[in-house]
C-alpha cells in the first residue's frame, strides 16, 4: 500500500509537472511566434507633439492576440512602442508599465515571469533599434493549472479509496485461510482436550478405587482392571486419529503407496469383514461391485475409507435394516462407491457439518458407541489425497448414502500401472516362454 502510494504521488506530481511545462511552452512559443515577424523593417518612426520619437508597427506584419502585448524598446530602455488588442491586458500593463519594463530588461533569462505581475514575458534582440518584449497574461494558464491540480487531486483520492478497498479486500481473501486455520486449531485443541479428559477422568477414577482397596485380588479388581484398559484404548485410537488429522493439516508426508489396485478387491475385503457383525445385528448386508474398478492409490488407506463408512452405516442403521454397497464406473472415467443404511435421517442443520472434526449427530449415543466424530474428517483427507472427493449425498427417509468417486487408474499418471496379480501372471508367461 505504501509503495503504491508512492507511485500515486509521484504519478501525480509529474502530471502536474507536465501539465505546467506545457502550459507554459505553450505561450512562450505564441508569444515567439508573435514576435518573430517583428523586424527593423516593419517599424516606423514618428515624433510626438512632445518631439519624443515613437514606434508604429505596420499592422499586417504580425498576429494579434488579445493575450498578448508587444513592446518596443530602445536600446536605453525607452518605451518606443506599446501595442495590445486586449483592453484588459493593456490596463493591466499600464498600471506598472515602467516598472514591468525594468523587471524584463534586468533578467538574464530570454523568457519568463514577471514576480509584480500576472505576466509572461518573452525577450528578443531587434536590430538597429534595441529590443522587442511580448507580455501574457497569465490568468487562463494560471487557472487551467489550478483545474488540472485539483481534478488529479480528486482522481487521486478516488484511486486511493479504490485501493484501500482492493487492500483491504486482497489483505481479509489471504488472511482468511490462516484465519480459518487458527480457528480451527484452537477448536481442535479444545475439542481434542475435551474428548481426553472423558476417559482420562475414568481411568484416574478406577485406579483410585484399585488403591482404596489394595487387599483385593487381581481377579476382584477385574471389572476396574477392563475399565481401565477399555478406555486407554479408547484414547490410543483417539490420539492416533488425531496425529493423523494433524499431519495431514501440516501437509507431512503420510508414507501414500500409490500404486495400481483392484478398488472392487478392497471393497470386497471390507464388506467380507463387516458381514459378521452385519449377521450378529440381523442387519441385511448387500453388495454390487464391479470387479474391473481400477483406481491409482494406497489400499490401505482406501480400505480405511470404507471400513469408516461401513462403520458409521452399521452404527446408525435401523434395527432389522439394511446396507447396500454398490461400485460402479461412470462413462467419465470416475469410480463410484455409495454405501447407502436405512434408519433415522441425518437433519438437515446438521448436514452441512457432517465431515467438521468432533462433529456427532448424535453426541451422547455417539460416545456410547465409541466415536469420537473423527472418522468422516479423516476418510475426506485420505480421498482428497487421492484426487477424489466424499460427499453425503442424501439422507432422507429413503435412507442415507455417502459416496466416493475416484478417478479411474487410466485417469491419472501412476507409477506402476500393474497390479501384483498382473505381475505373477506376466511372469508365469516369461517362465513359460522361457521352457
């Protein structure tokens, strides 16, 4: 802002330069073109009642301006002639004629301002007779300066507001990410802090009522003893989801196998997982896979993108219910993945904040089941990762549907764009050339 304040003033100041050196050009070259024709041969002399001897100047030798007047001088610096259209311009004169005279005659410079009058001059030699002086008004220069100096000092003013605005809108656009993530960091320190104090407080808790009765078996502390474990364990998966969530905010690098996968194969292996504790729940478990989904990433890492949602999809499906996971490939070369439970719609209010970290629908049933609403935070930057995008897609009484789409592997540059079933293959057929 500084430096462009800077560039403002000094634009403006050379305008304004600029603007007064061509002003003043200007009349110096009429009052130059006015004089010039002026010569011993266009001058007669005449002698007055007084017997002093006066200039005439034949009229048709030179321009007549009403701005300008034209004095003959002697070489003694008598007035020998005084000629001006202007009415205004030769009362002006007149008032300090004598003394407007010697001002001219005394300067070094050829051209310039007389100080005592609104007045520019113009000086030339006039052979065999002494010198010839135009004089003009300064007024009209004066006040077309004055009008080009405040119109660039509004022009400047407005520039100034334009900027202040484009700052301060530039300055809140690059502010507001850092903003956003300090605000962020503070609510992820408070909110981490409140999820750990939970089973901190009921750790500490079962280990005082451990040494309140120290003459208690092992086998008698049992219940206290699971509790215990029950909840550090709970807060060893919460540390990790954090540090996870923290490295990918820090943009660290999460050790990403890229490679080329059967996405179908990952899907299936975790629908494979999830059927027993569908069938223990009685929940009815469907799945619509296409076996040649291919897709650039880490299987690990996607297959804990899967089991998150096939988590939260068993946690919040209705008794008796259903999930459906169905994989599909879209024409534009995407992969699809929807996993879509029946039961209570996710409100609309709370739609919009489904993927916010230590974000619950439902706090208090949430923790009873063990989540810490972190789970949807970190499957968006596992596929953010990969070049895809998460989304809820609905949630109504149709059910609710989250989905994935990946870029399909000949979407994308991979480093290795074959699967190791690929390769086992390929290297049978060279064993086989080989025999």
């Amino acid at each position: 802002m500084v430096l462009a304040l800077i560039i403002l003033i000094g634009s403006i100041t050379l305008l304004i330069f600029a603007s007064y050196t061509y002003a003043q050009n200007s009349a110096n070259d009429i009052m130059s073109d006015v004089l010039k024709p002026i010569t011993k041969e266009s001058v007669t002399f005449e002698k007055g009642k007084d017997g002093k001897k006066t200039a005439v100047l034949k009229q048709d030798t030179y321009e007549h301006h009403d701005d300008v007047a034209i004095l003959i001088l002697s070489e003694k610096g008598e007035i020998l002639a005084f000629e001006t259209p202007g009415k205004k311009l030769r009362k002006t004169i007149e008032e300090n004629l004598d003394t407007t005279v010697n001002y001219v005659l005394e300067r070094e410079k050829n051209t310039g301002i007389v100080a005592t009058q609104p007045l520019r001059y113009v000086r030339m030699p006039l052979d065999g007779i002494g010198t010839k002086v135009a004089l003009m008004d300064r007024t009209s220069e004066t006040e077309q300066v004055y009008f080009q100096f405040r119109l660039y000092i509004v022009l400047a003013f407005i520039i100034i507001i334009l900027l202040l605005a484009v700052c301060d809108f530039l300055a809140r656009r690059s502010i507001s990410p850092v903003d956003e993530a300090i605000k962020t960091q503070q609510q992820f320190i408070a909110d981490a802090s409140h999820e750990l104090k939970t089973p901190l407080t009921v750790i500490l808790a079962n280990l005082d009522i451990i040494s309140d009765h120290p003459d208690q078996t092992v086998k008698e502390s049992e219940k206290w003893l699971e509790n215990t474990k029950s909840e550090a364990e709970r807060m060893s998966k919460l540390v990790k989801e954090m540090l996870f969530l923290a490295r990918s905010d820090a943009a660290m690098d999460m050790k990403y196998n890229f490679r080329l996968i059967s996405f179908s194969d990952v899907v299936n292996e975790v629908v494979l997982a999830t059927e027993a504790l569908a069938f223990e729940r009685n929940i009815t478990l469907e799945s619509d896979l296409d076996e040649s989904s291919r897709v650039v990433g880490d299987s690990e890492r996607l297959k804990q993108v899967v089991m998150i949602l096939l988590e939260n999809a068993t946690k919040y499906v209705d008794e008796n219910g259903t999930i459906k996971v169905r994989l599909t490939s879209t024409p534009r070369r995407t992969e699809v993945l929807t996993i879509t439970n029946t039961g209570t719609p996710i409100p609309t209010d709370k739609a919009a904040h489904i993927f916010d970290r230590f974000f619950r629908v439902e706090d208090s049933r949430s923790r009873d089941q063990g989540g810490y609403g972190l789970g949807l935070s970190i499957a968006q930057n596992i596929v953010k990762k990969h070049n895809g995008e998460v989304a809820l897609d609905y949630s109504d009484e149709n059910g609710t549907r989250f989905s994935v789409r990946l870029p399909h592997a000949q979407s994308i540059r991979a480093p290795d764009l074959s699967t190791e079933e690929d390769k086992e293959k390929q290297d049978d057929k060279e064993e086989e050339t080989t025999a």
